[in-house]
C-alpha cells in the first residue's frame, strides 16, 4: 500500500476515534439518549470494508453504525444529528444513534441483531435480477451470526450466488458474551464451509489488510463471483454501552493487551517508519478536532422534531388527504 | 359472468398484474414447482419463468427478507408465507424492517410488499397449522391488514394490494380456495380499507371476517325465514377499517354481532366493538356481542374443530340472543 494511501486512511480511521470520542462526551453529557455504542478499536474494518465502496452500492449496518455510517459517506452532521435527536439528523431525529437511513448514502442500519443478513439478501437479489452495477455489504457481528438469520441469509445468498459481502465484524463480545464461550467454532469464517464459500478471516485491526482484502472481494462480487463471508477479527476497547459492567465478563488486563494492537497504533507505526512527520500527524488531529467542534456546537443549534413530524410517514395514505394513522 | 375458486381468482391476479408491471414476483415456499400449496400460482413458473416465479428454501426470515431488501430496489415482491403459523418465523422482518423504515426514511423510501399468508382451521391440522393470528398485525403502525372472503374479493383486493406502496398483510383463509364465486373477466380493483354489505337488513348488523362471512350469510338466511333481519358487513380489510360502513349500518339497525374465527381477548373484535360502541352508543339497543373462538389452541378432528369455531348455528343463536334482548326492552 502506498504511502500517500496509508496516511489517508489514518486520517479516516483518526476521524472515527475522534469522533467516538465527540459522542462518548455527549453522552456523558445526556445530550445522546439511548445506549451508547462506543465504536474505539474498529475503525480499521469500517474504514478498509465500507469506505472502499462506491455511493451506489449499498451498506447495511447494525446498532454500533457511526463508524460504518461516516466510512460510507454520510455526512458528520447528519449522523451526529440523529444521534442527539435533532431535525437534521439522517432519520429526523426519530431514529436515534442505532436506527437510521440516508438513502442518498445508500446506507441503512438497524438495532435488532442479525436482522440486516435477509435485507442483504434481498437487495442482492434484487440487484442480480435487475443487472445493475451495484453490490450489497452487510456488516454484523459476532453475536448475530449465532442467529437463526445468518444461516437462512447466507445459504439463500450462496445458493443463488447473489452480488453481497457479508462482513462479520467479530469484536469478540456479543454485550457481555465472549464470542470464545458462545460461538461453537474457533473462526466465525469456519462457518462459511457450510455454505460452500471460502473461509476468510482478515486481521480486522490492520488497515491496510482490511483495504486490500475489500479491494479485492468488492471487484470480484462486482464480476459476479460473489457471495463473500469475511470474518474481520478485532477487539471492543469500550464496553457494549457506555457504563457497562465490564468486569463481569473480562479482565481490565486484556483490554490493556488490545489496546497495544489497536489499529490507530499500528498504522502510525507504519507511517512513521516510512518516514512521515509526525507533526504532519499531529496537524492532522488538530484539523480534525476543530472540524468536529464545528460539528459539535452546529448540531447543539438543530431543532428536535415535532409531535407532528413523529407522526408523519408512517404510511401512504390510501386516498388523498387521508390523516388516520396507520 | 365466469363463475371461478378462490383460488383461481389468486391466479389470475397474480398473472394480470406481473404482465402489467414487470417489477412484480413472486417468492415462497413450493409457490413454482407445487403453484403453492392450494395450486393458486399453478401454471406461473411456466408463464413467467423462475426468476420471477420463485420457489426458496424453508427459511421464512430469508424470505420475508428477500421481499424488504427486493423492495428497497425498486421491486414489488409478492411474499408468500405458507402457513400465517410460519410467520412467526418472519415477524423480525415484517415488525422491525417493513413497518418502520418507511418513516425511518422520512418516506424516501417505499416498501410495496405484500405479504401474502393463509390461516385458520378447516383442514383439521390442529394447533400449529390452523391460527388465526391477524391480531398481531393489527396493532403494528405502518401495516396494512387484508382478509378476502369471496373469489370477487380476492381478486380486486390482491390486484390493489400488489399496487399499494404500503406493506400488505394479505390473509387468505385455507377453507375458502375451493370456494367457487361470479368473478368478471373484465379487470377491476377492490379499493383498499372499504368494507362491503354482503347482505342488506335492518334489525341486526353481524361484521364478520373471512371464512366467518360464508357462516354469517347462512345464518342471515336461516334467520330471515324466522323473521330476523341481518345485515352481514364484511370489513374485507381489517386496518385501515372503514368505520363509515360499520357506523351507518349499526346506525340503522342498533343491534352489532362481531364475529371472528380469532380468540377475543386483546383481539380485532374488539377494536371493532369499540368503533361501535364509541360512535353508536345512543343507537345500540343492546352492547355489542361478540362471538369468536374459544381461548385455546385448535383442536385435532373435524368434530372438535368445528364445534370450537363460530358456524352458522352459534352466529343464528347468537344474533336470537340479542333480538330477543333488544325486544325485551
């Protein structure tokens, strides 16, 4: 990977820690009400998977999307808004930080685990049928591919050989459940055998294998050899929500230990070894940081939306002018 | 006029409006190779080919998925869920995906499915094959909820559905696909959300659902030679009720019976007691009545099964029950 690549997807991934971060202090604030899922120590899978796809090809995400979301190219005002419940927000506000949709972006993310796998395969299907220049990737985690949805998704997606990379994001805990003790197989990809696909695990915290292997698996579904199962193996530095009672399922030690590998880190090292300044490094935190101050006091500036707006959309009326809800 | 199944109307739907608009498919279980278990897409798979005559694998959430994601690019799937006992299976899509990420979207985006099921008892499959459970879409924001109860029906209100840009829950009854009726062989659409007079009267309004129809009009009959005169409204589609026709008739004739093959409690039947009684109140001669299948799970048998849902006897009694009330007074 080049130099020139290397940094720019260190300053996407710096964005994403950034920007956790941003929300992580709203949170704490009480100005993002529902859970907060913290995304610190996965930028390398949303930025190598989703920010290699192009704006028509569709994402689906799941209750942890900031990071997918902002990859894939829908704006930080947008996300944040929605976050904090604000009009401008990618759902109006009325979705919150773990259901949303910004069809420009072609991005959809939903709260339920495991749900998105069908959806894939229907927009696949869907995409196959028509012949249209687009693939699907849907992301999930390792929780979700314990669900009855992840073996029914994929065997319909293998059997009909549809244009979708299914991405297993295995942060290694499903809220308080290790993958270790909940997950039958030693690799989630060992999964894919049942299906008739390759077994591909990806170091998830090492960008430029991340990015390569997207590169490399969006090409090919576009020329039609998909599906693709790829398990992106990482670590959940935070807790499944903010204030979770982390000691009732690991140790405070092997959180340390990841924190050694996290991806930031590495790519930095990377960076640095091939001879890139680190004040350049450093200008480009700051950059970042008043960028998402602006972010930040715009989005404290948005309206919530009204009763009104919480009522409207729920259905196309059957005759015009038709209030009821349905 | 052609008289025609239930069934055949089903066909013929399907076949005119995937001529009409080549977005619409069909998926489901055996819905290609068998033409669906009651032979309603018999002959498509020939007709229109695999692609769009789609026959899946046993995996009802893959499926109900197929149909929100086909939906989001544009298609108009035709979902067909076996057995409404198997959507249980699919809720996860219908509930959390096809009824909230049209408003998710700030209604950019547009989900025409129709998610086209069969249930209750009449076939003596007990209690895992035979559920009435229209209930649960009822009281979902964002779901339509359709039962058909006549060969004419079906067809306009199938035709509609798949048109319809909302999500459709489309209940059919599995006692009622060899049932014969008039059907035009000219086309015409059934409006969504109105209801239709099976059988003009004024002493008793019966509203009846689905295969629960056919019994009232028998016992409407029966009881006109008894000197009773009912009125039989079928609501046709369940949500958006068409309130209107309901009010007007009870209006007319201040007695209401409510039939369903589903439980009551926490059922339609009460929803449509209470439109009654909330817009009725100084017309009733008597609080509505209700008469539906007892709280219990189907029974194996044709003697059970049949003793458990409302018939034409317990709707005849029923509605001499409340007459004799009201003329009491």
């Amino acid at each position: 990977m080049s130099e020139m690549l290397l940094e720019e997807l260190y300053g996407e991934m710096l964005l994403l820690r950034r920007f956790d971060e941003l929300c992580l202090a709203l949170k704490m604030k009480d100005l993002i009400y529902s859970g907060y899922h913290p995304y610190e120590g996965q930028e390398a899978v949303a930025v190598g998977f989703c920010g290699a796809l192009e704006t028509n090809d569709v994402l689906l995400s799941t209750h942890r999307p900031h990071g997918h979301a902002v990859a894939k190219g829908c704006s930080l005002e947008a996300v944040l808004a929605e976050m904090m419940g604000r009009q401008p927000g990618c759902s109006g506000g009325l979705g919150g930080g773990m259901q949303y949709i910004d069809t420009e972006n072609n991005f959809y993310c939903g709260s339920v685990v495991g749900s998105n796998l069908p959806i894939a395969t229907g927009i696949g299907m869907a995409i196959k049928q028509q012949k249209l220049d687009r693939i699907c990737m849907c992301l999930f985690g390792d929780g979700a591919s314990n669900t009855g949805s992840f073996h029914e998704a994929l065997n319909l997606a293998a059997i009909w050989k549809l244009p979708i990379v299914y991405i297993c994001e295995n942060n290694q805990f499903a809220e308080a459940m290790p993958a270790r003790e909940f997950v039958a197989c030693e690799r989630i990809s060992m999964r894919a055998r049942a299906y008739g696909l390759d077994e591909i695990t990806v170091d998830g915290n090492d960008i430029e294998e991340t990015r390569r292997v997207a590169t490399e698996l969006i090409a090919r579904t576009r020329h039609g050899e998909g599906p693709f199962l790829v398990e992106a193996l990482t670590y959940r530095l935070r807790g499944h929500y903010v204030g979770d009672p982390e000691a009732t399922y690991r140790d405070h030690e092997e959180v340390e230990l990841w924190r050694q590998k996290e991806p930031l880190i590495r790519a930095k090292e990377n960076l640095l070894a091939s001879g890139v300044n680190e004040t350049a490094l450093e200008d480009l935190d700051k950059t970042i940081g008043e960028r998402l101050s602006r972010v930040r006091d715009w989005a404290l500036d948005q309206k919530f939306p009204t009763i009104e707006q919480a009522l409207d959309h729920v259905w196309i009326p059957l005759a015009e002018g038709e209030t009821t809800c349905l | 006029m052609p008289v025609i199944t239930f069934g055949e109307a089903i066909r013929q739907a399907y076949s005119e409006e995937m001529k009409r608009d080549e977005n619409v498919f069909l998926i489901g279980e055996d819905v290609g190779r068998w033409g669906s278990l009651y032979r309603s897409s018999k002959g498509l798979l020939e007709e229109f080919g695999p692609e769009r005559i789609k026959d899946a694998p046993i995996s009802e959430a893959a499926i109900a998925g197929c149909g929100v994601g086909s939906a989001l690019m544009g298609m108009r799937p035709i979902v067909e869920i076996m057995y409404i006992d198997f959507i249980t299976i699919a809720m996860d899509q219908i509930v959390n995906h096809a009824a909230k990420w049209p408003q998710l979207s700030g209604g950019k985006v547009k989900l025409p499915i129709v998610f086209k099921t069969q249930g209750g008892a009449g076939r003596r499959n007990s209690s895992q094959h035979s559920q009435s459970l229209e209930n649960w879409f009822v009281g979902i924001p964002g779901l339509i909820t359709v039962m058909p109860s006549t060969p004419y029906d079906v067809k306009g209100l199938l035709k509609s559905a798949i048109r319809n840009d909302n999500p459709v829950m489309f209940i059919e009854h599995k006692a009622l696909y060899f049932e014969k009726g008039e059907v035009p062989d000219t086309e015409y659409l059934i409006p969504l959300g109105q209801a239709d007079v099976k059988r003009k009267g004024d002493e008793v309004t019966i509203i009846a659902t689905s295969w629960m129809v056919l019994f009232a009009l028998k016992a409407a009959a029966k009881l006109q030679d008894e000197g009773i005169s009912c009125e039989v409204v079928d609501p046709r589609t369940l949500w958006p009720l068409d309130k209107e026709t309901i009010i007007q008739s009870v209006k007319k004739t201040g007695l209401c019976l409510v039939v369903t093959e589903a439980p009551a409690e926490g059922g339609w039947s009460g929803e449509a007691s209470s439109v009654v009684h909330e817009n009725c109140f100084r017309d009733l001669k008597a609080p509505v009545k209700r008469l539906c299948s007892p709280r219990t799970g189907m029974p194996y048998g044709p003697v059970l099964e049949r003793q458990i849902i409302p018939g034409e006897d317990s709707i005849a009694s029923a509605v001499r029950d409340l007459a004799g009330e009201a003329r009491r007074k």
